[in-house]
C-alpha cells in the first residue's frame, strides 16, 4: 500500500483431469487393496500482473508510464514495515505488480500483491508501520467507508500529493481478499473517492474470488 504513494510522488490459472485409472465405476470394488489417488494441491501461482487494471479498463485518454508498470521485489516490499510483516512477507510474498497510466486529468495506480497464505497476507495488510507510511506519503486521513465495500477486508484514505505546483488531491482505496492485497490510488486536480471506488469494482472483476490457504 505504501508502495503506491511512494510510486507517485516520484513520477509526478488449467482444470485437473479426472476419471482416471480404476473400474469402469470409477471407484475400487469391495475388498479391493488399490490404494485412492489422492488429489494434489493446487499450485500456487504470482497471478498478480492479471490482477490489476488493464489498459481496456481505463480507456483511450490513459497511457501506460512505462517506469512505473513492473514488477514489485520482495526488496521493495519489505521497506517501511514492522518485524512481523517482514516476516510474513519473507515467508509467504510470491510477487508482486504495480500498473500506472496518465492522463490530462489524473494519474492511476493499480496494485496487486500474491501470498502463500492468506494469514500472511492479512499480517502486512493490517501492519500499522506500513499503514502509517502510507498515510503520512499521502498527507491523508482514514475515511470511514461500508463494510459491504469490496475486499474482505479494506480502508480508505484521502490526502494530497506534493507536487511543484503545491500539491494534488489524492484517493487511495486498498483492500484484502484471501492471499491478494491490492489497492488504487488516483490522483488528479478533481479526484475525490468516488473515483477511485469506481475503478476497484472494475480491478475487483478480474480476481479469481479462490478462498484463502
């Protein structure tokens, strides 16, 4: 989350086969010593690049800043956190990716981060250090917002943008589900949080909605 921040002020899954092997009824008869193939896990993935907004959800007058769309390091994640979500990270991070777009009016963060467990991914969701970089990147305040909102879990901030000019308003809407936190940040001369809740309904259309390990 506090990565999104930092970001902008310096640039001012196959289906398993099944039927397999056995009797024609697909389970081992009475007596029968075969041993049940048991299903595999599936295999955790960095699904975190399809996560995140996409040039077709943002429209023609967005442009894509190619410095500030990549991926994000554990190096980078680990900055600005307490003991515990740098152990949660050092644990579970699997990756992370950040997409950033331009345009007249305002400039688009869109974040997604990928964990092994859930549990993990709630520590550094909820680290106050990481909150409190954040908050103090964007000059900002915690803005109360429904629990019905999206994410299983989530918070909102409102703030400014330094710039040359003295400075832009900020919307900064993160959340948590399952093993992905994520998180938009929208800055702009007329930005408010209505903006910034639009494009997460449209970044939440594209997670897979898996429950958490």
């Amino acid at each position: 989350m506090r990565r999104i921040a930092l970001t902008l002020v310096c640039v001012l899954t196959l289906p398993a086969l099944a039927g397999c092997g056995g009797s024609s009824s697909g389970a081992p008869s009475a007596g029968s010593t075969e041993t049940p193939i048991s299903t595999p896990s599936p295999r955790l993935i960095n699904d975190s690049r399809a996560l995140v907004l996409q040039p077709d959800d943002l429209g023609p007058d967005f442009t894509v800043v190619p410095r500030q769309t990549k991926r994000i390091p554990l190096s980078h994640e680990l900055k600005n956190e307490s003991a515990a979500a740098k152990a949660a990270d050092r644990r579970s991070y699997l990756g992370g990716y950040m997409a950033t777009y331009a345009s007249h009016a305002a400039i688009v963060a869109s974040e997604a981060l990928t964990y092994r467990s859930a549990t993990d991914a709630g520590v550094v969701f909820s680290d106050r250090t990481g909150l409190a970089s954040a908050l103090q990147e964007l000059h900002g305040r915690f803005v109360q917002v429904p629990r019905n909102y999206p994410g299983e879990h989530h918070l909102l901030m409102l703030g400014r943008i330094r710039t040359a000019g003295g400075g832009l308003p900020a919307a900064f809407y993160g959340w948590r589900d399952g093993r992905h936190i994520e998180g938009i940040l929208v800055v702009g001369p007329n930005v408010g949080k209505a903006d910034a809740l639009q494009l997460v309904r449209v970044q939440v259309a594209h997670e897979p909605h898996s429950s958490g390990v």
